[in-house]
C-alpha cells in the first residue's frame, strides 16, 4: 500500500507516504499496478516504486521489499530514470516510456518480457534478471523499439503502440497472446491482422 508497513490490510483508500516514509508522494500523473507492486510517474518524469521485489522490479537494484516509494535507478544504477511519459506493471517487471518513444524494462525476464531479445534460464540455472532499465531492443535485435506512444505490461509479455498505429509484442506468446501467428516466445514483432 506504501504506507510505511508490510503488516495488515486497509478497507479505505490511504494515501502513499513519499520517499522514506516522510509526507506524501505528490505530482503523480500515471500509475501501474502489478503483481504485487507499484509504480508512479511524477510530473517531473521520474518513476517511483514500492512493494515485492524479489526480482528486481522497483529498479532500484536490490531485492528488498519497500514499503514506501524508492525512485527508480538509471541504465547500470547511474543516476535515476529520466523523461518518462507513461509507466506499466506485470508480474515481477515494470516497463516504462520515455518522451523521445523509447522503451525502458526491468525486472524478471524468464519469458523474454523485459525485451533485451534473450530469456529463460542462464548458463547457471539463474533466470535472466534486469536489475535496472535496459532499453527495449527491436524485432531484430540490432536496433531498438521507437516511435512507441503507449506500453502495457502483463504477465510474461509486453505490448506497444507505435505512432504509425502499428502494435508491436514481445515476451510470453504461449498462448497467441502476442497475436504474432505464433505460440512462441517472442522478441520484439508487429501484431498481426486477421
């Protein structure tokens, strides 16, 4: 609920204390539930997390469970997320646009959802983690998502709108979710028509 405390539940509407539990976070003007987090865009285009986070998906390059907002980290943990627009939450990730229609993703990938172009399991048995924000890569792997003007996140997949109308999926396409003709995962693709 980002109150301050990870104990009980609340019947009526609380507001979100603000970073370290000090007041209130204010000047919020998009925001995405999760699994089992958070997060808000301020006005100022930063993004804010809070809740579970054992998959790294408040950005902030740990795993501790937060029970009040932490800002979300920049690409390699330098700096703070930048110029964001719109935000959206799935199941253990987060992805997050950016005004020049670039997409930004962190958090769990073991299906491809967090668009890097790899997933599943590493050489270890790890599940491929993005700690911090890495940008969206294209259908080809060489470039990367743009022209983008909204995101949506899910459970294991990804969606996009490009400015030319276009929607683009990526992540989990078990079961023709990503509507690429297929029921595979999937790197960044142009849906289908009928």
């Amino acid at each position: 609920l980002g109150i301050g405390t990870s104990s009980g539940n609340s019947a009526t509407p609380v507001q979100v204390k603000g970073a370290d539990g000090e007041g209130y976070l204010t000047d919020v003007v998009d925001i995405a539930s999760g699994y089992d987090h958070n997060i808000a865009l301020k006005s100022d285009g930063s993004v804010w997390a809070w809740g579970y986070n054992s998959y790294y998906h408040l950005g902030d390059g740990t795993t501790e469970r937060r029970s009040t907002p932490v800002q979300v980290k920049g690409t390699d943990g330098n700096g703070y997320l930048a110029d964001i627009v719109a935000v959206s939450a799935g199941q253990y990730y987060s992805v997050a646009l950016k005004a020049d229609g670039s997409v930004w993703s962190w958090g769990y990938n073991n299906y491809g959802q967090t668009g890097v172009g790899t997933y599943d399991t590493d050489p270890k048995g790890q599940h491929f983690i993005e700690k911090y924000p890495v940008q969206v890569k294209g259908p080809n792997s060489s470039d990367y998502l743009s022209g983008i003007v909204a995101v949506g996140a899910a459970r294991g997949y990804s969606i996009a709108l490009k400015s030319d109308g276009s929607l683009w999926s990526w992540g989990n396409g078990g079961n023709g979710q990503l509507g690429n003709g297929t029921t595979q995962i999937s790197r960044a693709y142009q849906v289908k028509g009928p």
